[in-house]
C-alpha cells in the first residue's frame, strides 16, 4: 500500500522546506521507493531536493494540447489519437514517465503552471490516470501543495492518509490554515487524518497564537523553530535535505513523523 502524505499551508510558512524534511526522514528511517510531487507551479522543490527539472507535467500538458489542435484538421484528435496513431493516454504516460526526477533515493515530478483558458478536462482525466498509475509504484508520495488544495483533487483521485497543514505563528498563517481543514471535507480526495504544524517558532507559543491554533480545527502535531543550519544552507543554494540529522528541524518533524507513521 502506498501511503500518500500532503502539505499544504498559505505561501511562505515553509511548506517545501517540511516538505524536504519528510522525504530525508524517509530516506533513512523507512523502506521503500518515494516519489515526490511538487505540486506548486512555482516548482521549486527540485532545488531543496538537490535534483534537475528540464520540464513539467503542465509543458507536457500545453505540448499535447498543440498537437491536438494541429491534428484536428486531419480527424487523428477527434478520434482520441495524435498523429502517428498514438492515443493521448500513451502520449502522456510516456512523456510523463520522461520528465520524471530520478535520484538515488527518491524521484520527483512537478506539475508545473496551470491550465491556460483552453477546455482541460478530459486531458485532467488522463493525467490523474497516469500519475496515479505511476504512484502505485512508490510506497511513499510527499506532495507539496500551493497555498490551496484546489487543484489536488485534479491532479490525483489517490486517497491522502496524513496531510500536513503548515502555518508560521502569525493569526494570518492560521487563518489561512483553518481555511484548508475546513476545505478538505469537499474535497474528492479521501483525506484520512490532518494535522497542523506551525513552523518557524521558538520559545512557547503566545496565547492568541495557541488559541487561534485551537480554533483550526485538527490536532497539532507540533512545532517547529528555526535553524541557522537551513538558512545558511539555502542561502548558499545547497539541497536542504543535506541537513545534518542534529538539525533541530529535521529533529522535530522527524519526532512527528514517529508519532503518525
């Protein structure tokens, strides 16, 4: 059984840096292939991750798009094939297969910018298919997510078991966190357990803080401080995942990660 694990939270709380901290946890704590999605179209995780990203599911996406619209003229796209006699299933699964990250430890694939003003919904169809067939493959996916879930019941039709939703110690990061436990109840995507995390405080939390923190709605899982290690690490763009295992980053979502998984 694979064990889907997502992040979520409001922009600049620290979401990929977590997201970083739970695949190194990961690697050196459990079995198993992982498979990473970056799911923000900034798609930046490759760079905390320490892997190369030459194209995304949205180039792919955009490509075969053109291609269908080049083909219409000669009936191969309202057939459901491109030219050659490829269907836009086995173009997808292919490209996508080929744009995949793979590193020693762990592969990688970005989702890349959204939809343009085109109709995208039976191409949505057919990338939900190909990633999830492709994710059956890993025992863990770590998703890291844009500041909303809007787009994850696009992208994937996988249950999620653990989503992690992450706030600084700000009233605008809890806010913003009980906007997603709230929303998580419409979405498609089955979501097991949630649980917030509040990053980037140090010393006990001030009590509008906690309070807001109980107002989100899940349990918290915990807290996170700061770390001079990371800063310095991705100031020099270096992979975060090269932490060192005394980070009191990596100490604390490691401890959180015992707790659920």
């Amino acid at each position: 059984m694979t064990i889907t694990i997502a992040l979520a939270g409001k922009g600049g709380v620290g979401k990929t840096t977590i997201a970083a901290m739970v695949i190194k946890y990961l690697v050196e704590k459990k079995d198993g292939p992982i498979l990473a999605i970056d799911a923000d179209p900034s798609s930046n995780l490759n760079m905390v991750l320490g892997l190369d990203l030459e194209w995304t599911v949205g180039d792919i996406r955009e490509g075969m798009l053109e291609q269908v619209k080049d083909s219409l003229t000669q009936g191969g796209a309202a057939m459901g094939t491109l030219p050659g006699g490829v269907s836009k299933r086995e173009y997808l699964d292919y490209q996508i297969r080929s744009s995949l990250s793979e590193g020693a430890q762990y592969d990688l694939i970005a989702m890349g910018r959204s939809e343009g003003p085109g109709c995208y919904c039976a191409v949505n169809h057919n990338l939900r298919e190909v990633v999830d067939a492709l994710s059956r493959n890993y025992a863990f996916v770590v998703i890291d997510n844009e500041a909303g879930m809007e787009h994850l019941s696009r992208r994937t039709t996988r249950d999620v078991q653990h989503l992690l939703i992450v706030s600084d110690a700000t009233q605008r990061g809890l806010v913003a966190a009980e906007r997603i436990a709230q929303f998580r109840k419409d979405m498609e995507v089955r979501i097991e357990n949630a649980y917030l995390i509040i990053n980037r405080a140090d010393g006990e939390l001030l009590p509008a803080v906690s309070a807001a923190a109980e107002a989100v709605g899940v349990p918290l899982l915990g807290v996170i401080p700061s770390d001079a290690e990371l800063v310095e690490l991705d100031a020099s763009g270096r992979p975060l995942v090269q932490v060192s295992p005394a980070s009191p980053v990596f100490r604390a979502v490691a401890g959180m990660l015992d707790g659920i998984l």
